[in-house]
C-alpha cells in the first residue's frame, strides 16, 4: 500500500497569505487617469473584475489601493486605452509570491 507523496490542501486565502509585498512608499505602481474612467466605465469594469479589491469608489473618484495589487494584470485586460496606467513596481519592490 501507499507509498506516495502526501498532498495537503490549503484554501486560496491560506495560500495568497505565503505571498510577500514589499511596499513602495514612494511610487505607486498604477495610475487612474478619473475623466477617461467615467467616460469610458473603466472605473466599474477594474472594480468589478480585480481579485485582489484593490479598486473602489467614493464620490465618482477611483481609488487605488496598490499595496493589495498581486499584480496579475486583470484590470489592465479591461480597462479603456489610457484609463489606466499600470507597471511592475520597481525593482525589490512587488509581490514575492510563494508556494503554500
């Protein structure tokens, strides 16, 4: 009998949370450019489709909560040309994702 590897299974939440995010204080790494995400929807599109919930509104702004970022790209898929100006984070900074 047996003699195979053993699997242990973890929830999406466990796993995200062996993630690391090294903040950068000084540049965020993604920029709403407001009158281009009303006109265009891009505002509820990006809040809509982000799994990290780093997009919400208050008052018709868009606000960036770029430290939750896992940086995958879903909102940049969606977004209007021009609504949205997103990069990686400079170097050292970022997500260090990790299996867990």
């Amino acid at each position: 009998m047996g003699g195979g590897a053993c699997t242990v299974r973890t929830t999406v939440s466990e796993r995200l949370a062996a993630n690391r995010f090294t903040l950068d204080e000084e540049e965020s790494h993604i920029h709403v450019d407001q009158a281009l995400c009303r006109s265009t929807g891009t505002g509820a599109a990006i809040i809509a489709v982000c799994p990290a919930g780093v997009y919400s509104e208050r008052d018709g702004e868009i606000l960036v909560d770029y430290a939750a970022c896992l940086e995958c790209g879903t909102c940049r898929a969606v977004a209007a040309p021009g609504a949205l100006t997103w990069h990686y984070p400079r170097g050292g900074f970022g997500v260090t994702f990790r299996e867990g």
